[in-house]
C-alpha cells in the first residue's frame, strides 16, 4: 500500500526529465482516444479484449516483449482515456531483469528518470541482495521504483517491482487528476482510491 501510495505521489514531484520532443503515452495511442480508438489499436497489436468494466475502464490480455500482461484503459465519463495500469507477469525469477529492461528502454525513449530508487533493506542491504533478489523482494526489503515525467506535469509514467514480483507501469495523461478526484467523490467509503 505504502508502495502505491509513493508512486501516486510520486506523479506530483517529480521533474521534467522528457525528452524534447517526446509525449509519454503507451503504444503510440494518443491520450483522450475514445474507446473505440483504444480497443482497435490493442487489437490490432495482438491484445485480447477482456471486458468493459463498472467504471467503463476497458481490460485487455495479451503479452509485452515476450511476457504475459494485463491492461486497463482508464476513461473519463465522456469517453477519453487518461490512463494505462499495466501489469506483466515475468517468467519465473525474471521480473528484476524484465524491470532493469523496461527501465532502460523508457530512458532511452524520455531521458534521465526523475526518481530512479533502488532500495535493499536490511538483511538485504549493502549487496546481501546479490542472488537473492525474488526473496528480498518478495519480504518487502527490496523497493524498485521509477518515474518519467514532462514539465513537472502530467502526462507521466511510474514502474516498479511488486511483492509479487509483477512488473507494473502506471501511464497517466492530462484529465487523469480530474478523472480520479471524481472517482474518490463517487467510491463508496474504504473503495481504496
């Protein structure tokens, strides 16, 4: 929880550190795309439609560079997506070396990250990681987060390494602020927003 709640944070902080040039955004779709628009991009990438969900968000399966993957389209009412929340489920003990990966190809696509944390708690600390990682991770003594922004605003993107050893990638594009302050206004009480 704590994790999440850093990465939301995170959004807000962090420096401009895009690319000149470079608009954040997940798989070339352009932020405010209609559903419609999203769903025949995935699709035509290879995604499997899952479902409409309550809130209108879209679902997809499918995979990313070789590993299996879930995908929500978050919307706004009026039909324009604001956000992506990607998971991937790395293969067995490749969830640190697929992260590192990912980490590395979204530098070479928006620069230097503005929050780049690598953070081996005790017993884990000082390279009594090394071998050990899925373990240390998976005990919450290993925290793996980075984040992209452009001009200290949205559009942005967060990763990181989950307990469960999922990677996740966390897109958010102009009208998400909005989109979530409506959503906490319309959750019943202890929805987790």
């Amino acid at each position: 929880m704590l994790k999440r709640l850093i990465a939301s944070c995170v959004l807000c902080l962090v420096a401009a550190t895009s690319q000149a040039g470079t608009q954040i955004s997940f798989a070339d779709i352009p932020w405010g795309s209609d559903g419609a628009t999203v769903k025949a991009r995935l699709l035509e990438r290879g995604f499997k439609f899952v479902q409409v969900d309550a809130e209108g968000d879209l679902q997809f399966n499918g995979t990313i560079d070789g590993e299996r993957a879930g995908l929500f389209a978050l919307r706004t009412k009026d039909d324009k997506l604001v956000k992506w929340i990607i998971t991937i489920v790395p293969a067995e003990r490749r969830a640190l070396d697929f992260y590192r990966r990912l980490k590395r190809n979204l530098g070479d696509q928006y620069g230097t990250a503005a929050i780049d944390r690598e953070v081996w708690s005790f017993p884990y600390a000082d390279g009594g990681h090394v071998g050990q990682e899925d373990i240390a991770i998976r005990a919450g003594k290993g925290l793996l987060h980075a984040a992209w922004s452009t001009e200290r605003a949205l559009p942005a993107v967060v990763i990181e390494v989950t307990d469960r050893l999922l990677v996740t990638a966390a897109y958010e594009g102009p009208g998400w602020s909005e989109e979530l302050n409506r959503r906490r206004a319309n959750a019943a009480p202890g929805a987790g927003f």
